[in-house]
C-alpha cells in the first residue's frame, strides 16, 4: 500500500511539473531601445518612428512595460511630453502576445496585440497587428528595438 502511494506521488509530481510554464526559446528579458517603426494601413506604409522622441521597451519573466518621451531641444527645455503602458505578456515559440492593462490613453487598455518576433544579435523585430475597431485603428506594425541591457 505504501509503494502504491509513493508511486502515485512520484507520477502526480512528474505531471505537474509537465505543466510548469516555461519561458520562450526566446531571451526577450532585458530594456530595449527603439531604433525604428513602420505602420501599413491598407496599401500604405509609412514610418512612425520620431527621431526626436526616446522609447524603451522592458521585459521581465512576465510583464512588459514601455516608456516613451520627447528629447529636450535647444529651443524648448520644458518637461518634454511622455506616455507610457505595459502589462503582461505570454511568448509561444516566436509568438509574443502584450495584454496592455495599462495605457496613458484607457482606450486601448484590457486589449491584446499579437506579435511574431526575431532576434537578430542584439535587434529585437515585433510585427504585428494593432487592431481597435472602436478607435478605427486597423494596421500592421514592425518595430526594430536594440537591446540595451540583459537581465
């Protein structure tokens, strides 16, 4: 009876951790920085990308956070304007899905955007759908980050 029950321990042990969620086969964990962007809506694409504004992307086990802001110029030393959201994320094989729970702009928070990622050495590309029907907001997107730290 005993080694009846051990067994039935050692194999409900082996099941569970079957289950654990294991992270990606991608290293994402670290800060990004972001280099480019592009938006396709319906035949045209074009850059979204502003060489006067500053984004990183961080990434943990988790969650994701992003933190935007424009750089001072010598005209204007006021506090530059800023947003920000994150949230958590899943990451299947190459496909990392953002659940945005936070944004500057309620809007687009409690949404989730899906992604196929790569890395290239330290360049991390996110193409994916943003798609908010109530906002009109239908493109794909591709953004370069290069990473700045790891974890």
């Amino acid at each position: 009876m005993k080694f009846n029950f051990t067994l039935a321990l050692m194999a409900l042990s082996f099941a569970f951790a079957g289950c654990e969620t294991k992270p990606g086969a991608l290293p994402l964990v670290g800060t990004w920085e972001l280099i480019s962007a592009t938006a396709t809506e319906k035949d045209s694409t074009f850059s979204t990308f502003n060489p006067k504004q500053k984004m990183i992307k961080i990434i943990n086990s988790t969650h994701f956070a992003f933190l935007n802001h424009a750089l001072p110029t010598e005209k204007d030393s006021a506090a530059p304007a800023f947003t920000a959201g994150g949230g958590s994320y899943t990451l299947v094989d190459s496909v990392y899905t953002e659940h945005l729970e936070y944004f500057i702009d309620k809007a687009w928070e409690n949404h989730k955007f899906e992604f196929v990622v790569q890395l290239h050495g330290d360049t991390l590309i996110q193409k994916g759908v943003e798609k908010l029907e109530k906002l009109g907001i239908d493109r794909i997107i591709v953004e370069k980050y290069r990473r700045v730290t790891k974890e």
